[in-house]
C-alpha cells in the first residue's frame, strides 16, 4: 500500500512548524546563557525556551488532550507545548511546596529575563527572602533590574508589551509620532478649514523578521502561567488537607437519583485517584500576590507579562470555579434525592456525607472567587484598562472577554460590561477593536452553541442595557477611520440586529449609516457584505415561515439552499428594492444615481455560500426582471416611480454584474480580453493575476457552466432590449452581454440564423 501524500495544508503546517522553530532556536542563542543552552532546567526560561525543541515538539501536529490534562480540568485546547509545560509547572508547584521562596524567585526570574533581563540580573535564592523585604527593599531590586534590562538590544527581548516584539513597539512609536508631527504642521488652509488630517495605523508598520519567535514565545508563556495556575491549584502542598479536599466516590459523581442502594461495606473507589478534586487555594493566590506587585512597575514590558502572568492565571482559576459549579450541582441533586426517598433512615449518613461536599464545595469556589475579584480584578484589571501604553490596555479589554465567556454569571453583568462600553472611545485602534470583540464575544458563543447543539450559560438578554446605553457609540464605530475597528463594529451591530436589540429603535439616521455601507466604495468587501447581511435581516423576504412558527424558524435559510426560483427571485427583487429607493433618495436626478454601486451588492451575495444562488440562478433573475413589480421600501410601502425606474435598472445592472463575475469564474483568463485594446487587456490580466479567484471545478464542469449562462442568456436577450428599448442607460447594461457568450453557443446561433 502506498502512503498517504500530505495535503497541502499539512506540508504548509510542517513548513511554519520548521519556521517558527527556526525562528525561536535563533533567538534562544541570543538570549540564554551557554550552560543554558546545554541545560533545559538551568532556568526557567530556559525550560521555556526549550519545549520547541524537536523531540519536545514530536507530537506538534496532532496535539491531544490526554489522562493528565483532563485530570487538571484544562479547558483551552491542548497546544504540542502543554506536556512539557505541565512537566515544568508541576516542577515550581514541588518546589513551593518545599521552598516558597524559591519558587517564586525562579517566576519573578522568569519575568524579568522575559522582557530582557539576563543572568547576571536573576535574583539569587540564597541572597534574598521575598516575605523579608521591605518596601524599599524590593523597589530598589526591581529598580536595579529594569535598569540592567534597559542595556538589552530590542531584538534579544523575548516579550514585549507588544505583541510582535520590542524591534516593531519602537518602529510603531515612531511611525506614530511622525503622524501626529505632520498633522501638527499642516493645521488649517487658507479658508479657515480643517485640513483632512493622515489617519496612523499599526498595520502600516511592518512587521520585523523577528516577529515570529517573539509571537510564539508569547504563545508559550501565555500558556505556562495558565498550566501553572491548574496545577498549583491540583498539585498545592495544601490540597492534600481535609479542609481542601473535595472527594467524589464513583458512586456519587455518577448522576443518579437513586439515594437506597447500600454498599455492603465495600470500600468505594475514588475517580482519577482523587487528584483532580484536591484544591489549594493559598499557593495560587501567594503566587498572584508576589506576580501583582509587579504590575504596576514602570517600566511598560514588565507591567505587561506581569499583566498577562495575572490573566492567564485568573483564566485557570476561573476553569477549577466551573468545574466546582458543575460538581455542585451534581451533588446538590443527590442530596436532594437522598433526603427525599422513601428510606430516610438508610440515607441519613450518605446524606449528611453529600451535605459535607456542598459545603467545602461552596467554600472552595467562594475562595476562588474571592482570589479572582480581589486579586485579578480590583488587583489588576481595574488599573490595567486604563494604563498608558495601549498594547496593555488592549490585553486587559481582551482578558475582560474572555472572562465573561467562561463565567458569565459572575462577569456578564453591567458591572464588567461597562469597560467595552468606556474603551470605545479610546484614543487607539487596537483598543477600540478589542472592546468591540469583547462585547460580540457573547452572541458569537450562543451562535457556536446553537450551531453545535449544545446549551450555553449565557443570557443574551444581560447585554442589552449596555447595548442601549453605549448603541450611539457603537454605530458610529461602523465609520471609524480605522477599517479594522469598521469590521467589528459592523460584525457587532449585525449581532445585535439578529438579537432583536434593535427591533424598537427608531432612528432612520443610524439605520441609513449602517445600510449604506453596502455601497461604499472605500470600504473593505468584508464590510460591504456584512451591510448586507444587516440588510437582509430587514427584509422580509429572508424570513422563513410563516410568523406562527416562531422566532426559532425565521432565517433558517441561511443554511437552505435549495429554494425555488420563485423564492429567489422575490429575495432579489427586495434587495433590488432596497438598492433602488436608497439610490433615488433625495433630489438626485434619476439619470444621474450612480447604478454601478450596485456592483458591490454582486461582489457581496457571492461572497455568501448560503445566498450566492440569487445571483448565479439565471432562470430567477431573468424573472425578477421581467416580473415589472413596484419597488418598495424596506418596511413594506411603495418607493414611488423614480424608484421603479431605478429598480429596473439596477436589476439589469446586477444581472450584467452578476454574469461577468460568473464568466471570470468560469473561463481561462484570456476569454475575457481576446476583443480588447492590447493596453486594457494587459491592464485587466494584472487585476486579475492580483485578485484570488476560487476555481476548484474541473474544465468540463467550467465549460457546461459557461454554455448553460450563455443559453439562458441568449433566450431572453432580444425580449429585454425591446422591452427596454426606450431606457438607453439599460440598454448600456445589456449591449455588454453578448460578449460573455460562450463560443459554442455563438456557434449555434449563427448556425440557426
């Protein structure tokens, strides 16, 4: 038997693999010190540093989630670094348990040589006790450190506040301060008017060569501070004591309602050797204490992997407080059963054993959440959001999300969601974007539940006094100068439409903003089809069903494709509608309204798998042509016979759009150039060589479809130039079609006559 050849993703994947590793290794020689490179344990960033070894990365393609992992409760998919760094988490948590202080002078060494300490600067176990020292004391070692990091070249730097490394942050300061130099300079013209000021972004500085293995070492340190903060949780000196201990019997972790069945003395046997129930709450929450101290630490780099440290532990914390709730639950229906059947006697002692577990079940997840709210929150967060340097800003908006995701009863309330709603206003787009992402996080997860089939502790409805009190603010994002935070901010009011958020707001103005971006030219295709989509959500001709059916059934055929001509004539009839009354609002003269925007309503419903159909079914187009129905206005009502005119044409022109996008899919790329200007053609062949078309169908399936356009296109070309005959601005669509035919069908046609 032969093997199996790689698919072309998986040769891509071993080909980033090998970059990335290479890319890490180079940067590791700069940075670690010659015995550390000889010794994976001489350090822990050294260890770090070495999980992206070959042998340590020989399962980097197929990463599992294994016995141990599902012991520690793990809820974010395991990376092919989570073995090794489990190994290296549960080495610190064996050593706190036998020297504090040494353990968490091996983290604060590995977050100051993180940010460009080096040896000479690693606190030394034997010098210093971290419970003895003063104020003073510890100020003046982190002042004498950062003063060491500041003699490191940018590219030795492992982490940065920013995310693609120190070598980039200085370029993007730079960048950033020469804009606002040259908006200074240029102030108003001559008439008194503001000039058009140059808008920075941070996509416009490119990233540097060593990007790549500072990203990824980010990666990696992300994930140990979250492995550790499971760990210390599982494996903490104290989580074998009886105050900690949250035993489970096979018995009473299996959901059963049965509370009479007797043991008959036999010894019940404890699930996942009773590791997986043991928490230690004072070893996390002395590691956060000692890690929290340096987050408000001058110097920026190290504020942000302090912050991130913080962050990455709080979202283990928050794992071992859902695993509780879920435990809790299960135990609190036991109790319920044992103290309700019919033998209470029998089941008095289970009972009061289950009324045991409830208790330190409640204690420990109180304890967790108090570490969280204390320490993570009012410690961290609360001073964080609003930090100088906007790379930590956004980590922090960013931590916020995924908080509220994983325990939304404690963090979807307004409470929290209020800092989405403030950092919308931030001065930096990475900021804006992040707090946009973090208020769509919510509807994205209900989205992925419902589209798996499974429930979701989230509660829509907690978000809508937040949506309501901060709505102005998040339409006019959908303008922002930055394209990025446009995106989101469109992806967001899409989410809020589809919520029914937005089912009693009456503001013509912000319904018309987000509309019209359908049009825009100078927007991203991305934008222009989610304009779409918001405007489908409008019409009723995208709801399925009758209205007694429910609010369950309306859409459901954003995944039905197969609907009859007449259904998809009428869907593109009303975006037709639409496009027509937009285009003919005002006094704009009817010969004037720039028809050709309609071309991005093409570009967009083919960029929709679910509703491409309505502009590559000829037979339904031809039809909603031909039909002569009065345009109407998206909430039912005539437009008024400027804009039937308009929507006559518009049809034409999406149907002319529509072929031409279809025949480019569809041919080799010389068809479309063989009868024009040799300059335009070369034009047109570079545009084409830049623009990524999907062509996966074979020649022949190419060619039927080509012939099968070119048929029903020739089938009622001549009734339509003589039904329009009289309206020249269509006929100019329509003279364009003929030279989409295929040669076989021209064949055949001149043939015939």
């Amino acid at each position: 038997r032969k093997a199996p050849i790689p698919s072309s993703n998986a040769k891509t994947a071993k080909a980033s693999q090998r970059s990335i590793r290479g890319a890490l290794t180079a940067l590791s020689a700069k940075v670690l010190d010659v015995h550390e490179l000889k010794d994976p344990t001489a350090s822990l960033v050294s260890s770090l540093l070495h999980v992206i070894s070959p042998k340590s990365s020989a399962s980097a393609h197929t990463p599992t989630l294994s016995v141990e992992d599902a012991a520690y409760h793990l809820s974010l998919p395991p990376t092919a670094y989570t073995p090794q760094l489990r190994s290296i988490a549960k080495r610190m948590v064996d050593l706190h348990n036998s020297d504090p202080n040494a353990a968490q002078i091996n983290l604060v060494n590995l977050l100051f040589r993180s940010v460009g300490g080096t040896v000479e600067s690693d606190l030394n176990k034997e010098d210093v006790q971290l419970e003895e020292l003063g104020n003073s004391d510890w100020g003046q070692i982190i002042t004498d450190t950062v003063d060491e990091m500041r003699h490191t070249p940018d590219n030795c730097i492992l982490f940065c506040s920013d995310p693609d490394g120190a070598v980039h942050y200085n370029a993007v300061v730079s960048a950033k301060k020469e804009v606002d130099e040259v908006n200074a300079l240029e102030g108003e013209d001559e008439g008194g008017m503001e000039k058009k000021r140059k808008v920075f972004s941070i996509k416009d500085v490119p990233v540097s060569s060593g990007s790549l293995a500072v990203r990824e070492y980010r990666k990696i340190y992300e994930e140990f501070w979250y492995v550790l903060g499971h760990v210390a949780l599982v494996d903490g000196g104290m989580s074998g004591a009886s105050s900690s201990v949250v035993p489970f019997t096979k018995d009473e972790v299996d959901d059963s309602s049965d509370s009479e069945g007797a043991d008959n003395g036999k010894k019940k046997k404890m699930i996942d050797g009773g590791a997986s129930q043991r928490f230690d709450t004072e070893v996390v929450r002395d590691i956060l204490s000692r890690i929290v101290e340096l987050v408000t630490v001058g110097q920026p780099d190290v504020r942000a992997a302090a912050t991130t440290a913080v962050y990455s532990l709080a979202l283990a914390i928050l794992d071992k407080t859902t695993y509780l709730s879920d435990k809790l639950q299960l135990v609190t229906r036991q109790f319920a059963a044992a103290i309700g059947g019919k033998n209470k006697n029998r089941s008095s002692a289970k009972a009061e054993s289950l009324r045991f577990q409830i208790d330190s079940l409640r204690r420990t997840k109180e304890s967790l959440d108090e570490i969280v709210e204390a320490h993570v929150i009012k410690g961290v967060f609360i001073h964080r959001y609003r930090d100088s340097n906007m790379f930590i800003r956004t980590a922090s908006i960013q931590a916020l999300g995924n908080m509220v995701v994983r325990r939304p009863d404690m963090f979807l309330k307004d409470k929290y969601l209020k800092y989405f709603g403030w950092m919308l206003s931030d001065k930096d787009e990475c900021v804006r974007f992040a707090a946009l992402e973090g208020l769509n996080r919510p509807y994205e997860e209900v989205q992925q539940a419902e589209k798996n089939g499974r429930e979701t502790s989230i509660e829509l409805s907690s978000l809508e006094h937040v949506t309501m009190k901060f709505l102005s603010r998040i339409v006019d994002t959908v303008i922002d100068v930055h394209t990025s935070v446009q995106e989101s901010g469109m992806k967001l009011m899409l989410s809020l439409l589809r919520a029914g958020f937005l089912d009693e707001i009456d503001d013509e103005k912000m319904w018309n903003q987000v509309n019209t971006l359908a049009f825009e030219t100078t927007s991203t295709p991305t934008i222009r089809r989610n304009a779409l989509y918001f405007i489908m959500e409008q019409l009723e001709e995208f709801d399925e069903g009758d209205a007694e059916e429910g609010s369950k059934k309306k859409r459901k055929s954003v995944n039905n494709l197969k609907i009859s001509d007449r259904k998809i004539s009428q869907r593109l009839d009303a975006i037709a509608s639409w496009a027509a009354h937009t285009l003919t609002d005002g006094e704009i003269p009817i010969d004037k309204i720039r028809i050709n925007l309609v071309d991005h309503l093409v570009e967009s419903l083919r960029d929709m798998p679910e509703h491409k159909i309505i502009v590559s079914n000829w037979t339904a187009m031809i039809r909603a042509i031909t039909d002569d129905k009065a345009a109407m206005t998206s909430e039912g009502n005539t437009a008024g016979d400027r804009a039937d005119l308009a929507k006559q044409r518009v049809l034409v022109q999406m149907l002319a759009c529509a072929t031409k996008a279809e025949v480019e899919a569809v041919t080799d790329s010389d068809f479309l150039v063989s009868d024009l200007d040799p300059i335009v053609a070369a034009q047109y062949q570079e545009v084409k060589k830049n623009t990524r078309i999907s062509t996966k169908k074979s020649a022949t399936s190419k060619g039927l479809n080509h012939e099968a356009l070119s048929v029903a296109l020739i089938k009622t070309l001549p009734n339509l130039l003589e039904k329009f005959k009289s309206d020249s601005r269509i006929l100019e669509s329509l003279t364009l079609l003929p030279r989409y035919f295929g040669t076989l069908t021209i064949f055949l046609v001149n043939k015939h006559f």
